[in-house]
C-alpha cells in the first residue's frame, strides 16, 4: 500500500492491518528522493528509510545485501547501505562517509555499512537504503512518519482484492504484487506452460513405445497366453498379468528416472553462474520441491497403466483353441 507522500492516520491504519487475519505481516517504509553529494557533482537518487528486521523476515532484504551486514542500519546511527551502482558513481566504501542531500536542502552525513544489489543495474543506480528513524531525522519528520507500507498475505491470491479493499477503506492508493508484477508473471507462466507441455509430450511418446512394447510381447507370447487360458487361466486373468508387466515398467523405469533426473539436477547445481541480475545467485538454480518427483511418478504409472491396457485387453481375448489349431 503506498501513499507517495505521508501516509496520514498511519498509526491506526497498522493497528488495522495488523488485526486482520489474511495478513502475515507488514512493513512501514519511507521513500525520499535525495542527491548524492560526491565533491562537487549532486547525483540523483533516493533512499528508502526500512524496518530491515521486518524487510529480512517478509521481504528477504538480506539476500540483496551483497557486501556488509543489513542489521548495521538498525545497529548502527546515521547509516546508509548504498545500492551497488551508487557506491561505484561515489566510489564509496564500507566504512566511507557520505554526504545527502534532502529535497527541503537538508544534509546528512551517512556512514556506509554495505552495499545493495537488486540485479536491476537502473534501479541500483539511484537506490538505497537506511533505518526509518534515520529517514525521519534527515527530513525532520516525527517518528510517526510513513509514506508506504509494504503488506504480505497469507494467501496471495488475495492480494488483489486486499488491495482494492485497503485502498477503498484507508483512502489511499493501493497496489498489489499481481497488478505491480503483471509483466513478468506473463512471461513466467507462459515459460512454465511451455516446459509442462515438452514435459506431457515426452511422457506420452514414452507411453507409446511401452505400447509398442506389450503389443510385441503379445505376438510373441501367442503360444503362451493360448496356453494358460487353455489351462484354466481367464482372459481377466491375463488381462492383469499384462498389466502388472506394465505397471512394473512404470514404477521401476520411474523410480530409475526420477534417480538419474537428480543426479542431473545435483550436477547443475554445481555448476559456476554469474550474472548481474541474480547478484546473491552463484551456481545454476536448481529446485528440488518434491512435487515435481511426485508429479513425474504419478504420471508415469498413469501413462505406463493405459499403455499397457490396450494390449492386455486385446491378450485376454485370445481364443486357445484357435491358436493351437493353427500351430
């Protein structure tokens, strides 16, 4: 929920908030566009004034601190952890001063304690962070001064509808992470659509070379079916053996697949990756959530069951006396 300028009432609206159910936390935020003061040349920038024990709990802010230690700003008077791009336009290092600028001409003189990296290099480039009480010094604001609050629900689906109910009932704008992230959330979900139907294909073109299989096996075993059903065996009887035969490819050639698939993801894991825009990332990611095994053994039994039933049926419809007449 953001407000751009002070969000008024704050303190009842947390109270609010923090009452109500769907929610799993928040975090009251400051944001403030200042100047970079390095010598002569101002750069312009802002600086977001965080509770950083509540960024680091809800908001994962420490895996962004790349260098120096995020509970610094909350440890530390008058600190600053400047976003990478920044600390390289200052060339400022940990233990450096530096000197800014508020919109009112205020100046504050900022000790750094690390360095911040989103892997978005434009936003790192203006970006930074210190505690809220430093931010309401630097503007002289009480400490009852909050421009934004940042909200995770328990159930994200809810978030738009949360939002237009917040904004509604607080008079304030609103925004929720669907609405914010609509563009990336497009390309991921046409990304994991497209790798579940390479996924299905492959699974179903395996199922047919099962098929292949048991149909082969059937013409083979023409001489053996004829004689168990001429021994008393009934064609149901048949029926499950061949479909035991193929649940069993599917449970064995599964479980070796699902093996030999993470022995793979082990290996990528460990392979170097370097990018500026997964700053915190440092080998191939790789996710291990068990759904996915339990996803891809489910459907392997599924696909190995109805290959293997069209065959099965088509065996316990052989007729004995026909076959050994014919031999």
């Amino acid at each position: 929920m953001a407000a751009g300028v002070e969000l008024y009432n704050s303190g009842a609206i947390m109270r609010a908030i923090n009452a109500d159910e769907r929610v799993l936390g928040f975090s009251p935020k400051i944001n403030a566009p200042v100047l970079y003061n390095a010598g002569t040349i101002d750069i312009n920038g802002a600086v977001s004034g965080i509770d950083v024990v509540k960024e680091s709990r809800f908001y994962f802010f420490d895996n962004y601190v790349t260098s120096g230690r995020s509970l610094d700003l909350k440890n530390v008077s008058n600190s600053i952890i400047l976003g990478k791009g920044v600390a390289e336009k200052l060339l400022a290092e940990i233990g450096d001063v530096v000197q800014v600028t508020t919109s009112q001409g205020e100046r504050l003189p900022l000790k750094v304690v690390g360095y911040f990296q989103s892997g978005i290099a434009d936003f790192d480039k203006v970006q930074s962070y210190a505690s809220i009480a430093t931010v309401q010094k630097m503007l002289g604001k009480p400490n009852n001064y909050v421009t934004d609050l940042q909200i995770k629900l328990k159930d994200l689906a809810q978030a738009p509808a949360v939002g237009k109910e917040y904004a509604q009932r607080f008079q304030c704008d609103a925004e929720d992470i669907q609405t914010a992230n609509s563009q990336f959330e497009t390309g991921s979900s046409v990304r994991s659509l497209i790798s579940y139907a390479v996924g299905i294909v492959l699974l179903i073109v395996a199922g047919f070379g099962i098929y292949n299989i048991l149909n082969m096996m059937i013409y083979d075993k023409m001489d053996t079916i004829a004689i168990l059903k001429a021994t008393g065996f009934s064609g149901s009887d048949v029926r499950k053996i061949f479909i035991g035969i193929a649940l069993t490819i599917g449970i064995l050639g599964g479980l070796a697949g699902l093996a030999f698939g993470l022995l793979i993801s082990f290996g990528i894991d460990q392979i170097p990756f370097n990018t500026a825009a997964l700053p915190t990332v440092k080998t191939y990611p790789v996710d291990y959530n068990p759904k996915f095994y339990i996803i891809g053994i489910v459907f392997s039994l599924i696909t190995t069951y109805a290959a293997g039933f069209f065959p099965a049926r088509k065996a316990s419809r052989v007729d004995p006396v026909v076959i050994i007449r014919g031999k």
